[in-house]
C-alpha cells in the first residue's frame, strides 16, 4: 500500500506544485493521476521514490516512510520501485541488452546472472531479437519496451510511468498499456500512472484521482468519475473523448417532452433497457444519441432519450428508470 499524507511540494523559486496532497493507493491497483499541464501531477510522482524532495508531509510505502530514508537506505529502497518515463531516457552508447543490464550492475549484480535476468526481460518485453541492437536502431514503442525492462530488472513491487504513452501513437499506446496492464496481472504489481489522457485512465487504471493546481479534486473508481464526474475538471477531461458528452447530439426543448441522461454501470448496458420501458408505458421514446464505453473495470452506457405523451406517463417512466432500471437518470430539461 502507498499512502501519501498532506503532502507540499514548494521549489525554490517559489513554485508551490503540489498542495497537501493525500491519497491511498492499495496494493495491486493501478492507479490514474490525470490533470491539465501544470497539474503537479509529475511533481507528484517524483516524490513517491524521492526523485524530488518533498517539501511537507508523509509518503509510506509498504509501512516504510520514504520521507525518513538515509540516503543509503533510500538507494536500498528503491530497488523495488521501478520508473518509466515519457522520453525512455535509454543510453544511447549501450545495446538493447546493456541499457537494461545497466540497472543490474550499479547495484552490484554478477555477470552471468545479469545475462539470465536480461534475456528474461527482453523475452517478457517481446524484444529478445532487439538485443544487440541501439535504441537508434528502435521505434518509438519499441523504445518504451526497452524502458520497460529495464525497471522491471530488480523485480519492483511498486511501478512508476510518468506520462509513458504521451510520446506514441494510438496504436503502439494500447500495445503499451495491454503490456503494463499483462506485466501487473503476472507479477502482482502496483502501478501510479500519471498522464494526461484521459483515454490511458478509461483503458488501463481501475482507480483515478483528478488533479488541478497542484491540488486533488476528485478520487475515486474510474465508472464513477466516468458516469458522474463532480469536479469542472474532470468533465473537461471527459469531454475530450467521443462519445462521452452530447457531441453531435441535438436538445430540441420542446414543452411537453422531457429529455433524459442515462448512465449504465456495468453489465447493466448490454440490458434492452429502452425495449422494457416502451412496453411498460404508453409514451414514445426517441433516441438521440448515446455510446458504451468499455472501462478497464466495466462497461458505461451513455444515452440520450426524449419522451412525449401523456405527461404523467413521463413521469411514471422517469422514476421506472431511476428506480427500477438500476440505470442513473437525470432529468435535463423539464418538459412542463
């Protein structure tokens, strides 16, 4: 477990970068830090092993105060905390091979047992027949793989990605978050993800905290924040992915017709919700717009549907669906 207590970043400039900060990330999640540019979320991640200095407050991993560490004590620690970065930040003088060898020999391993764990990773990592080649030689995802392996090598409880996926393409970003995603299920990993994607928490995390000027404003499991986002932030992240929001759906308001939002949790969304509800009342359902969004943890359903006909009807369907539905209802425009 990581639990970070009211925790300060201030730098010497001034800067307060992340303000009283405190989450609790369990074991075996992978946890979502999200924001805007400036967020503080970085500054957030660097704390976690220490990489920055915090400037107040607490961060405990597996009951060690990382925040007491001697700086001998520290080295010793983060042996088990690997860190991925956004620009791989691979030797560009060593193979494949030696660049995640390296990690092994500045902490003292012999050589043929760095050759056996090389040759492990490189094969977990898909890239066995990369050895012998330099990063120049490598795409972009390939590249991250190497990075991959290479903070893998100590056997890490705890796995850093600072934005990991903000440099590739769409298609080499799922290839990399289904290769995290793989990497935690087989070796029981905690993996803090910080990036500003919204779709990386929506296809990979299973908890999220939003943060915004330095501050946290939001937490919780990612089918929350995605079917009722609370903080402005959060549903301008939201927003950036299709289909989430009313893209290219028309509210006409017209008296005497209601129009709903609905939100389906789960296996919920694969249910003929609407189907129920037009042999239920005697009212018509137009449909217009909606998506289902498949979740890391579960799928979420967004409909749009206007009613008209007899207004009492209306209202009898609008408490069907918040109460017998299991669907969340919200009432848009009222069409009284």
């Amino acid at each position: 477990m990581i639990e970070i207590i009211n925790v300060n970043k201030v730098y010497p400039n001034g800067y307060h970068a992340v303000k009283d900060v405190s989450l609790t990330i369990n074991d075996g999640d992978i946890f979502g830090v999200i924001g805007l540019s400036g967020a503080g979320k970085s500054s957030l991640i660097r704390l976690l092993n220490r990489l920055e200095e915090p400037t107040s407050g607490k961060i405990i991993i597996d009951g060690v105060d990382m925040t007491s560490l001697s700086k001998k004590e520290l080295l010793e620690r983060r042996k088990k905390i690997g860190m991925i970065f956004q620009h791989f930040n691979l030797l560009s003088s060593r193979t494949v091979g030696e660049n995640v060898a390296f990690a092994l020999e500045i902490v003292g391993w012999k050589k043929s047992d760095i050759d056996k764990r090389v040759d492990e990773l490189l094969e977990l990592v898909e890239l066995k027949d990369k050895k012998s080649y330099y990063p120049s030689q490598l795409s972009g995802g390939q590249k991250q793989r190497v990075a991959i392996a290479r903070a893998l090598a100590n056997n890490p409880d705890v796995l850093l990605s600072d934005e990991a996926t903000s440099a590739l393409d769409p298609k080499t970003t799922k290839s990399i978050l289904d290769l995290i995603r793989n990497i935690q299920k087989k070796f029981g990993l905690t993996v803090v993800m910080i990036t500003h994607q919204m779709e990386v928490i929506r296809d990979i995390c299973n908890k999220v905290a939003v943060m915004s000027d330095g501050k946290v404003v939001e937490t919780g499991g990612v089918h929350h924040i995605f079917s009722s986002p609370k903080s402005e932030v959060t549903k301008e992240l939201i927003s950036y992915l299709p289909g989430i929001e009313e893209k290219g759906v028309k509210l006409m308001k017209t008296p005497g017709k209601n129009i709903l939002r609905l939100e389906f949790l789960g296996v919920i969304a694969d249910e003929p919700i609407i189907s129920k509800a037009v042999r239920t009342f005697n009212i018509d359902f137009s449909i217009l717009g909606g998506s289902i969004d498949n979740l890391s943890t579960m799928k979420v359903g967004h409909l749009f549907i206007e009613l008209s006909g007899d207004m009492k009807q209306q209202n009898e369907a609008i408490e069907w669906f918040k109460n017998e539905a299991g669907v969340i209802t919200e009432v848009i425009y009222n069409g009284i």
